[in-house]
C-alpha cells in the first residue's frame, strides 16, 4: 500500500495518509525487531539513525515523506511517454497553470530540487 501510494499520490494531496503509512511503518520494524516504540522515540538521535541508510551505518527505514516526491516524479517520467502514444497528448507536464494534478508535480519538482 505504501510503495503504490507513493507512486500515485502526491504528498501535499494526502499528508495525513503518508503519515499514517509512516507510524505503520515504524510499528511494523517496531514489532519485527522487538523494540519498543518509547525506546525508539524517546532520543532524536536513535530515530536519526533507523533512518539513515544501511551503508552509513543506520536501519535503513526512510521517512515515508522523504520518499515520496521521488517515488511520483519517478513513476510520472516513466509513464508519461507512453500515456502520450496511447491517447495523444502528454500525460502532464509540469506547468502549474493547466491542471491540478500538474500542480502537485511542480510542487514535487520543488521538494526534490
């Protein structure tokens, strides 16, 4: 459910679902690792450090919310050629002013910049 959301969904349309897939997330290591939840959160740095990835020495569990522009910029480059063959006009292009959905890949655009 999160790999699609990501990929579907931008961030700023649904924050509190990214949210909420983030506490699933940390739950689901939380219960796989045996550790408990207070322990994890209470030192900034122990959370810093699930975070970080595997190579620099942490969990490698990104933040639902660090991913997720990368994940619908990556997903639109991919698709967005083939949308254009099949029905003749590009799937979206990231220009705020033609539609909402453009809108929320510019803002992507932004985050990721």
């Amino acid at each position: 459910r999160a790999h699609y959301t990501t990929q579907a969904i931008p961030l700023d349309a649904a924050p509190e679902e990214f949210a909420t897939l983030d506490d699933n997330l940390l739950t689901a290591w939380c219960q796989i690792t045996n550790v408990s939840r207070d322990v994890l959160e209470a030192d900034p740095d122990t959370m810093r450090r699930l975070r970080l990835p595997w190579r620099y020495g942490g969990q490698g569990v990104p933040a639902i919310t660090d991913i997720a522009d990368a994940a619908l910029i990556a997903t639109w480059t991919k698709v967005a050629e083939w949308m254009g063959q099949q029905f003749g006009v590009p799937a979206a292009t990231i220009n705020p002013s033609t539609c909402t959905r453009d809108a929320h890949l510019l803002a992507a655009w932004i985050r990721l910049k």
